[in-house]
C-alpha cells in the first residue's frame, strides 16, 4: 500500500440544504492518523466524513487531499441509512470494493470471487458470499460491509459509526480490525459516540459542534469543558442533543 497523504482542510464550510452543518472548520489529518469525530447529533459529522470523501461539495473553504483520488478514499457510511431489502448477497456486496480497480462496466477481474472468500472469512463470515443481505442481522450486515473495505484496500478510511447497533462481540471484531488497518499506516477518521471507545481506540479527536471545539490528542479534546460548549454551541444553533458527546 502506497503510504497516503495529509488531508488538510482550510476554512471548510457545508450546508445542508440551507442549514449549516459545518462552518470555518481548518486542521489536519496527519498520514496515519487515527482520529475520532464526535459531538452532538447534528453537529456536521457525516457531513463532514461526506466532504472528505468527496461526496458533499463544500459552501466554502478547501480540502486538500494530496493529491489521492477519490477512488482511493474508502467511505462506511451508517448503516442505519442503508436499503437492505435489495435482492443482493453478501458477496456481491463485498465485491463492489473492487470497482476502483475495474470500473464500473468492466469485466470481473480475475480472482475476485476468490478475494470476496477470503474477506469474508477474514470478518469471521466463511461461506456466507450467498447469503442475501436482507437476511443477516445488524452485526453480521457490519461485518459485510468492513470486507468491502478490505477488497477496496484504500489508505484513507472514513467510517461512520461503525460499531452501532451491534453486538459486543462484533464490536470488538470490528474494533481489532480498526487497529490492524491503523497498524498498517492507513489514515483513519471515525465517527464515534461511545467516549470510552474513543479514549481507548483513537490518539486523536476532533469535537464538532457545526465548528470544531477541539481537534487534537484526545485527552486533551474530551475534557469536561469541551463537552459543556459542544452542547451549549449545538443548543444554540438547534441541533438535537446526545449526552455522550
């Protein structure tokens, strides 16, 4: 894997329609970082994951992403927001991680099934590729779609919240695979809620409230302060509240 690139944002700002979801945002993700995004519901988080991606155009402000293209920037997005009645299985699911590297209309490279096989059994679903999705539950649909991202193989991920609603033991799986892709000097920014799983998993935080509150080494980010001016700043502007951020 090629090593990636900071991605830097300079005075970022996004809409929502017409509401603002994020505003003035400028920092850095250094190459192989590992950085929690929380805040309240609402605070620009997906929003912000989307703009990275390439999938939000900004209202002003700029992303410099060194250069990688978009295709090389995996995103998670929530599950929540996903159509699993569609008549599709697992493995075809998985298989649309290698679309980078065939194109859309392209034919199936060779080996592929076999990459989707070897995913799948690397989430812990061995014999699973002909499964339709709509008949897995929340812990193993997660566990489908963190073997996309291994067939696509990007040095910069993007997961939006990807431990929620699922089981403990899928959540520690996902977990050690978060920590594996970070060992390998992928670039890494996560939407979390759980703050004890922030502190344990992510050097690194950035508390959005629309605006960054805090970006930096997570201790530093998560203090009792920080929190209080993210609610009071999401309150203000009319965002829904969550108290674990």
């Amino acid at each position: 894997m090629t090593p990636p690139p900071a991605i830097c944002v300079a005075g970022l700002s996004c809409r929502f329609g017409t509401a603002r979801a994020v505003e003035g945002l400028t920092g850095r993700f250094a190459p192989g970082s590992l950085t929690a995004v929380v805040g309240p519901n609402g605070a620009g988080k997906t929003t912000l994951l989307r703009s990275l991606a390439g999938l939000h155009p900004g209202h002003a402000g700029h992303i410099d992403r060194g250069g990688l293209a978009a295709r090389r920037i995996a995103l998670l997005p929530q599950a929540s927001t996903l159509d699993r009645s569609f008549p599709v299985t697992a493995g075809e699911v998985v298989a649309l991680g290698g679309w980078g590297e065939m194109g859309v209309f392209a034919a199936a490279p060779a080996g592929l099934a076999g990459r989707v096989e070897a995913a799948l059994a690397q989430v812990g679903l061995a014999g699973f590729a002909g499964r339709g999705i709509g008949a897995l539950s929340a812990g193993q649909f997660q566990r489908v779609m963190f073997a996309r991202l291994i067939l696509q193989d990007a040095p910069v991920l993007l997961l939006d919240e990807p431990t929620a609603a699922v089981d403990a033991r899928t959540e520690a799986d996902l977990v050690a695979l978060i920590r594996a892709w970070h060992a390998e000097g992928r670039t890494i920014i996560v939407v979390l809620h759980d703050l004890d799983l922030v502190r344990a998993l992510c050097p690194d935080t950035l508390l959005l409230a629309g605006e960054a509150v805090a970006w930096g080494p997570t201790e530093q980010v998560l203090t009792a302060g920080n929190r209080l001016r993210a609610r009071l700043l999401a309150e203000a502007h009319g965002a829904p509240q969550r108290r674990a951020a």
